[in-house]
C-alpha cells in the first residue's frame, strides 16, 4: 500500500486525565443545549468503547462484557 502505519506515533500526547464516566458526557450534552436553546435529538448516549463491546458481543461471547444501561426522557443512558 505504501502508507507509512507509524506515522503520527512521533508527536502522540497521552492524555492521562481523561475523565471516561458517563457524567462528562451528560454535561457537555446540557451544556450544548443550553447554549443552542433546544434538546439534543438523541436515543442512545454512548461512548464509542462502549457501542463497539455491544456490537460485538455476538461475534466474540467469549470476552467477558458488562454494563449499566438506564432510561431518561426516551433515551437509553
């Protein structure tokens, strides 16, 4: 293919404070609605981790998978 895979690997920063709870999503979520003055048109919130272990829990039922999934307003949290 010609593409160099390391490319990037050079000027990568970990971000070691990242906070991966629902909660920081939840506010940036309430945060843009407040700021846009209307509800985001949302049905799942997820984090992108968390859609792939679902979609692939039929593919590979040998990896252990849990979560907590809850309702509010019509949408699965």
């Amino acid at each position: 293919m010609g593409e160099d895979l390391e490319a990037g690997f050079d000027v990568f920063r970990k971000h070691e404070e990242v906070d991966e709870h629902l909660d920081s999503l939840l506010e940036s979520l309430m945060k843009y609605e407040q700021e846009k003055e209307k509800r985001v048109d949302v049905d799942i919130v997820t984090w992108r981790g968390m859609l792939t272990k679902i979609m692939t829990v039929r593919v590979l039922p040998f990896i252990p998978y849990s979560s907590r999934v809850f309702g509010l307003g019509g949408d699965l949290w």
